[in-house]
C-alpha cells in the first residue's frame, strides 16, 4: 500500500474511530454473524485482543520506519521486564497510521506494514509496496506454562514458540556462531545454548531482506523443537545377530576383546553416563574411564565399536546429532558420514542428515577412541511436512512471545536495523586489526618480551601480544596476582611491550578459588554461585581446587569484580582484557539442568532464565567501567561468547577451543560469516586450532608424514586468518610463533611473512572497513548473500567469503591440495589478486592455489587503498597511499581516517574521501574530503594503479599517476 493511501485510509478510521479505545465492526466473520473486536492504539502502536488463540493480548510497537515489535502474551498483562539486549525504546517520532480491514487491524509506517488478525491473532508484515514479507503461521503460537526449580524453590514461566511461513526459496542467516559447516539454516536445527566453541545470538536474517530478534535468554531452537532421542527410542534396533533391542557393543582393551553386550543407546554423553561403562573399565566412582589414550607408557588404548541395523517406519531425511570426543567414526549403509576427533574434556555436536527408506532394515556401525572423552549418538524422525523449511523459533524458559521485525533494501540495511535495536558497534583502536600472537601460554615475563622482540628482530610485523591464563599462584585463581617467581615487575614487563610498539593484553576469567579474597568479598555480598564448591567439584590445575564463578546479575557483584580487576592491574598499563570462559563453563561436561543450577540462583532470577546471557552481561559491565577508567583512549575486550547486542561493548568474538584438525578449519569460515550476519563485525579465531592430537604434540617426535601435515594445516589456517577481521595466532603446544612454526629462511617461513606483509599492506582497506562498521554498520567478512542476493547459487556456499565490497577469499580446507574450485558469483568480472587474470561472473573455475598463497580475487570497479611494508599499524600513517582500480565497471569506495586510538570519531573527528571509478570515461574521481581529526594530514600523496588483466600486479608494481590531494576534489584520467 502506497504511503498517500494509507493517510487517506487512516483519516477515514479516525473519522468514525477516535484514538484511544476503538472499535469497529469485523468484516470476513461467518455470513449472518457480527462479531464486536476491539483494538487499542498506543502512542507507540496498538494492542489486538484476539477472539481465540494462546495469546489474550497482542501488541505492536513502532522502533522505526521498518522494525516493528510483537508481543504476544497469555493474560492481558503486558509488562515485561527490560531486555539485556536491547537499548533502543520504541519511538514516538517514528509515524505511523491504523486502520481496519475486514477482521485485521493494519499498523503502518512509511515503508513497512503489519496486520493482525483480530480472531486469531497472527501478525503478517508487508513491504512498503503492500507485499507480504513474513507471516505467522496461524494457530502455531504457543505459551505453555513451565516449572523451573532451583535453589531458591519453583518459579513459573512460560515455554514458548513461534512458527512463520517460508518459502522454498528463502535462505536464512545469522543465529551466532556454530560449528556445523552450514551457511544456510533453513532445514536444520540449530540450538542457541552458550558453549565453549558455540555462541547463541537469537537473530536470524533472511534472503528476503528482514530479520527477526527473538528476545529471550534461554535456551533456544531454531527449527525443530523436538528433543533429539537416543537411536532406540525412534528407531528399530538389531544387533550384528539380527537380535531385536539394541546394537552390539564390544569393549576392547588395545586389540583384546573384554566386553561384549547389546546396548540400547550409544550414551556416555555426560559424567553422569560414567557408570554406563561394562565392569573392568570403570576406576573410581565419580571418576571417568581410564582409557590409557593420552599416551601414559604400559596402557593399551581402550575401543568401542557399535554394529547392527536400524530400521524406520517414516521414510525421508532423518537427522542424526553425534557428541563426541576421542576418535570416532560413524558408517551407515556402509558409507562412512563422520570421521571426527576433539580433546577430550570439550566434546561438541556434529550433525549429519541421511536418507531412511521406510520398513528396511539400515547398517549402521560406530567406533569411538575414547581418550576419557564422551560419546552419544542422538537421532530425530522427519518433520511433518507442512513444517519442514518453516522458520521456527522456540525457547524453554520465558515471560511471552516477544520479537522484532526489522525490515530493509538488503541485509546490510537489516543489520543497521539490528544495531539501531542493540547498539552500534564501537570502534576498536588501529593496532587491534595488526596481528595478534598469543600462546597457551606464556609462563613468564621474560617469554612474553622476548616474543616480540623476536617478530621485530626478524621484521615479521606485529601489533599485539597476549598473556593468557595460569600467570598468578597455582592455588591463587581469581586472585589477579602475578606470581613473582615468573612475573617479577608485570608493569615493566608491559613498558617493554609498549617500547617496541606492541600491545598487550591480558586474561580475566570471572572464575575465582574460595581460598581468594576476591572470591570471600563476592561471596560476602550474594554476589558468588556456590554450588559448584557444595556438589565439591574440582578444576583441572594442579591436584584440582574448589572453584566457582560470581554472579553479573547483581549489580554490586559487577561493581566489586569490576573493582577488584581495577585495583590489581592499576598502574600496570594493560590495553585489554581477555574475558575467558564466559558461557559460564564451570565444567564441560555437564548436563543442562545441572548446568542451569550451577550457574544460579542469579540476582535476575533461575539459571535457566537468563542462560544464555552472561557473557553480554559480564563484556557490558567491563567495557562500561574501563571505558570510564582510561578516558577518551579506546578499550579493547577479546571474549569468548556472545549474546545480542555484544558488539556494543569493544569487543571481538573468538571461536573458542578448536582443534587443529582440517574440518575444523573449513567450519571456521562459515562460523564467522554467520557471526558477521548476527550484528558482530570483529571475530576472530585460533590460527591453527587450539588443541592437538598426539600425532602433533611433540615437534621433534613428529613423523615426517604427521610434520609435513601440521606445517601445512597450520599454514593454511594462517593464511585465512590474515583474511579475518582480526588476525591471531593462539594454540597449546607446539607454540605458534611464526619462527617456532618453521625456520627463518626456509620456503615456508617465506609463505607465513607473505601473508603478514600482505595483511599490512591492506590496513588501508581494512581499517576504511573498521570505520565503516561504526559509520554506516557495516561488516568486514561477509556472506555471499549480501552483496549477491539474487544469485541462488551464491546462498549455500560455506567455503567463501567476501572480505569487504572488493575482495572475495576462498581459502584452502584440504590437505595437499594445489588447487581448489572458486565459484565467482553475480554478474561481476573478478580478478586474481596476485596475477590480474579475470573470471566472468556467475561462473565456476579450479584455480591455482600453491602452497604459499590462497585464492583471492577482487571484483572490478573496487578501488582498493594500499599502503607501504610496515611493522605495525601506528608506522608510516602519512606514506602515500596506493589505489589499486581494478577496471571493467564503475565502483566506488569511501577512504576512512582517523586518529586511532581515541573516541573522537564519536565526536565528528574523522576523515572520509570519497572515490569514485568512472568505466566509460575511465576518469578516477578522489571527491572532496569531509571532516578532520587531531594531527591529520592536510596533504596527501596518491599513487594510482589500473588493472584490466594479467600482468604486473603485487604491491610495488609500476604505477600510471601520482597526484597529491589537498582535501580539495581531483580526478585521475586513465
């Protein structure tokens, strides 16, 4: 509906109609029956009272032209407590007009619209043309009253969930940071739970251009709600003998066979399973399995094999969820769906999909390595049909239905609208997109200085160091105290960092010992979760200590674990914190319900409540108190969770704990794009993978086969961290310092300093991206379908990226492989970044990709910056600049400057030229500059460089112009 029709509409409602109470006569009820309902209007919008359904009262509120709030509760009370996600209130600038049409009431505002059915009470949104966007499902809403107990007695919420319609077309996005490989979501579940390598955000965007925040801090599925099952609860089972009731296990101890029996489910999923294992396997109670596979000399490794059938009677794509750790492999019909490892304390879901015929029996054949790791293979029938594909949102815990519809053009426009709701996404300092090396860990001061005093002897650039965990007293956790046997002055050990123009930071975890003074102040004030060190668990340091993590909730806990940070480091100088283990992860391998208890009774209420949450709650307070502490200089936060919203507190994402495996590095790639997608523009990963397997856990016992392996998976790894937002090296033994990863002289150290140079050289590029992601809510590692929407082809791909407007990264998942195949989409040319050759859009290609590069082409019309070799980020700020025009169409690009380190870009202190390619005329046009900063250059020098094809294209090649620019618009003729 046009906007002038709307307004003609509205003021024929408000003509029989005043604002306030109104009510109208319903058309489209049953011929012969007049039915009376009765809508409210707000200042802000207007709440429906539905004639049937599970919600009494529906309300929409106006947050903008295009985001519009739903709330759909049970009884007429609308009063919900504040969102920890959500900043914005709803406005009352934003217009909006009402009317009624036959039994639908329709809110709307210049460019979006949404009615709301007043029999059923389903919410459809529609463009600004009238079409429709999104639609509930009518009859799926669901608030079902739920009994959450913890130690403070019952509390009564509600269970709820929500079903859109989805065409067959549409793709969907975002949702966090997971681990399955998959770009698109539509048609598989994916569980919003916090997790060491797992990150929940309840925002998912769509190929149609919306997005939806679905607020709550629970736990929460997208997709099917159903709880996964054991193998025997859905399925038929017979052994290797053809007997019906489970599957053969047999026990082996190194290649003798101790135990054999059938069993009903693949199940040593928690600690709780440990008493699951056969007599003879078994070491004290409460204790797991000792395998002797973690290399202890005389033990032989102990393995477990599942064999026999399964049969279904509902044919179609069934779903199965594997969590493991050890080895393992699974087989069904033979052919072989998952071959997986993990270390053994952090096991994780893998799931797979396989096609069941109905009434015949399915081979299906499991091996585990257990290395006192955990196992469960969980299996779930097909959705009905008339829900598979259909956009679903669920969660166990909360007070209503309650979401935002953001609207726009394309996703970028999403995003924006997202961040408008959450808050924009704070500037990080220059030297945070320079390269980080960390290690687990650095057991002295002396490691940490000679670290990067070793990158500049080398003049391998660097910007950033870390000192993680373990750098205080064995028994002192949450102390903040530096044991001064290994750390003898941390403020001088800071000043030497700083004197060779790097930067450090330092890891906080909110984990402390009850023997602390910090932990004995928290506790005095409630402000301690204390069942952890009542159940007398015990952490992995040492002999194992008590140990249990403070309560964010409280206001007066997050002021004093605040202050006690403040007091320990105070004088020391440090630039950042690393806010470790923020899921709260008081243990791995925990179930949820005792989880939910260890980490509650909160001051917000149950564990299970505000689940999901912490780790917002926890990054919140300590940006807001350090940003107050140091000033108008940028802070810095590196955690390892997230929840909606996180990008407003200085943050970086990181993946967590994986492992040093090639999936693991392929998944890597769609994790950050959908993290991208989820409202987070700064993520980044451990180059590398952070735990081995024993094959790699000793460089001089490596073979040669495992060594060439490891240099080459570590390489590869690093070449796609130069290509992330924030590129750092993390890992546990072997160190990952470039020159303990090869030696100095060699081809491949020559392959690790390129993609270090290379990055450097691209901090033009990619600190105009880190503007842009605060200026204009922009996203540097961006999916596919956000620049090529209307490529189908484009939606599904997990193995490509693009870094900014201009370049497209496909990095290399596979062990010696010299090649891979590089799909280019959209209607654009691309070009090699290293050699010019040109690739036609909408095409397929196999590409060259040798050991010491990846894949990297750039589309034509980008104008990409690039600036000299340099050691850090802060070095040669005032060298000139060479723009690269890669030609074939018209492009454009906006040139971002500031000062770096300050918050003065809040202010209006900062630099944007805009440059424009012309094709047809071949006129490349550096618009006039606007704003300044402090110390900025009046006068810079521009090299220009075009290129059309192969040829002469790296770093130094020849340039065509050079032209100094005074602010004042010029243009560059080809």
């Amino acid at each position: 509906m046009s906007p002038t029709l709307a307004r003609r509409l509205f003021l024929v409602v408000l003509a029989v109609a005043p604002l306030g109470a109104c009510s109208g006569l319903m058309q489209g009820a049953s011929p012969g029956v007049v039915q009376q309902a009765a809508f409210e209007r707000l200042p802000t919008g207007i709440v429906v009272t539905p004639q049937e359904g599970a919600a009494r009262r529906v309300r929409l509120e106006v947050y903008g032209p295009e985001t519009i709030r739903v709330t759909a509760t049970e009884d007429a009370d609308l009063d919900l407590p504040e969102s920890l996600m959500v900043t914005a209130e709803a406005s009352t600038t934003t217009p909006f007009e009402v009317e009624t049409r036959g039994d639908l009431v329709v809110l709307s505002t210049a460019e979006a619209s949404a009615t709301v059915s007043t029999v059923t009470g389903a919410v459809t949104f529609l463009d600004e043309d009238g079409q429709p966007v999104l639609a509930e499902r009518p009859g799926s809403r669901e608030l079902k009253p739920v009994t959450v107990e913890d130690q403070d007695g019952d509390h009564r919420f509600l269970a709820t969930r929500q079903i859109w319609e989805s065409p067959e077309d549409e793709s969907f996005y975002g949702l966090g940071q997971h681990q399955q490989g998959l770009m698109d979501h539509k048609g598989h579940d994916v569980t919003l739970a916090q997790h060491n390598m797992d990150v929940g955000i309840p925002f998912v965007v769509s190929s149609r251009n919306y997005g939806l925040l679905w607020e709550t801090n629970a736990i929460t599925r997208f997709g099917d709600p159903r709880p996964y099952g054991m193998l025997g609860d859905r399925l038929t089972l017979r052994d290797a003998t053809g007997r019906f009731g489970g599957l053969t296990a047999s026990y082996y101890q190194g290649d003798e066979l101790v135990v054999q029996r059938q069993e009903t489910e693949v199940n040593y999923e928690f600690i709780r399973e440990w008493s699951r294992w056969p007599q003879g396997f078994k070491s004290q109670p409460g204790q797991p399995v000792q395998t002797g596979d973690m290399g202890k000399p005389g033990q032989a490794g102990v393995r477990v094999v599942w064999e026999g059938t399964m049969e279904t009677a509902t044919a179609g794509e069934h779903k199965f969820r594997l969590y493991s750790s050890g080895y393992v492999k699974v087989w069904i019909n033979g052919e072989m769906v998952e071959d997986n490892w993990r270390q053994n304390w952090n096991p994780f879901d893998h799931d797979f999909q396989v096609q069941l015929p109905a009434n015949e029996q399915v081979s299906i054949r499991i091996e585990w390595t257990p290395e006192d790791g955990y196992l469960a293979l969980r299996h779930m029938d097909p959705l009905p049909a008339a829900e598979q594909g259909a956009l679903s949102l669920s969660s166990e815990v909360g007070n209503a239905i309650d979401y935002y519809y953001i609207g726009g053009d394309n996703l970028d426009e999403v995003i924006s609208g997202y961040r408008g709701l959450t808050g924009r996404s704070v500037m990080l300092p220059r030297w945070a997109y320079g390269f980080w090396q960390s290690r687990q860990r650095y057991n002295t001061q002396a490691e940490v200085v000679d670290t990067v005093r070793r990158y500049r002897e080398l003049r391998l650039p660097i910007d950033n160091v870390v000192q993680d965990w373990f750098y205080w007293p064995e028994n002192a956790w949450g102390s903040h105290e530096f044991d001064p046997a290994r750390f003898p002055d941390p403020a001088q050990m800071v000043k030497d960092v700083h004197d060779m123009n790097a930067n450090i930071i330092i890891s906080v975890w909110p984990k402390f010992y009850p023997t602390t003074d910090h932990y004995k102040e928290l506790d005095a004030i409630g402000g301690m979760y204390t069942r952890n060190v009542e159940v007398g668990a015990r952490d992995w340091v040492g002999p194992g200590y008590a140990n249990s993590f403070y309560d964010p909730y409280l206001p007066a806990a997050r002021d004093l674990y605040w202050q006690q940070m403040s007091d320990s480091f105070k004088g020391m100088d440090f630039d950042g914190w690393w806010l470790d283990s923020v899921e709260p992860d008081m243990h791995s391998n925990l179930d949820i319900p005792e989880r939910t208890l260890r980490m509650g009774p909160t001051a917000a209420g149950p564990g299970a409540y505000v689940f999901n949450s912490y780790p917002l709650v926890n990054a919140e307070n300590v940006y807001r108190r350090f940003r107050e502490e140091k000033g108008d200089e940028r802070t810095y936060i590196l955690t390892r969770s997230a929840w909606g919203g996180l990008q407003r507190t200085g943050s970086t994402l990181w993946s967590g704990d994986v492992v040093a495996r090639w999936d693991n590095l392929k998944d890597q790639i769609s994790a950050g794009v959908n993290t991208g997608l989820s409202g987070i523009p700064n993520w980044t990963h451990d180059i590398g993978g952070f735990s081995v397997e024993a094959r790699y856990s000793n460089p001089q016992g490596m073979t040669a086969e495992n060594k060439a392996e490891w240099d080459e998976l570590n390489l590869r790894w690093f070449q796609f961290g130069a290509w992330s937002p924030i590129f750092r090296s993390h890992g546990e033994f072997p160190t990952r310092e470039v020159y303990n990863l090869a030696e100095p002289g060699t081809p491949l150290y020559d392959a690790f300093a390129d993609a270090l140079k290379v990055r450097y050289r691209l901090m033009p590029y990619i600190y105009s991206l880190a503007g842009d992601t605060y200026h204009r809510d922009g996203t540097i590692m961006r999916g596919l379908v956000m620049d090529f929407a209307d490529d189908r082809r484009a939606r599904d791909i997990n193995d490509q990226y693009m870094f900014g407007p201009a370049l497209l990264v496909a990095p290399v998942t596979e062990y010696r492989a010299r090649e891979r195949t590089v799909y280019f989409p959209g209607n654009a040319t691309w070009y090699d970044l290293r050699s010019g050759q040109s690739y036609r859009g909408g095409t397929e290609a196999s590409v060259a990709a040798p050991l010491d590069k990846i894949p990297v082409f750039v589309r034509a019309g980008s104008i990409v910056p690039t600036g000299p070799e340099i050691q850090y980020t802060s070095e040669k700020l005032d060298a000139p600049i060479t723009l690269v025009v890669y030609t074939g169409a018209d492009g454009s690009f906006a040139f971002y400057e500031d000062g770096g380190l300050s918050y003065g870009y809040e202010r209006g202190e900062f630099s944007t030229i805009p440059m424009a390619w012309n094709e047809a005329t071949g006129v490349l046009t550096l618009g006039a500059r606007t704003g300044q900063y402090p110390g900025m250059s009046q006068s810079r020098t521009f090299h220009v460089r075009f290129v059309s094809g192969p040829g002469e294209v790296g770093f130094d090649a020849p340039v065509a112009r050079t032209v100094q620019y005074d602010g004042a618009a010029i243009e560059v003729r080809r």
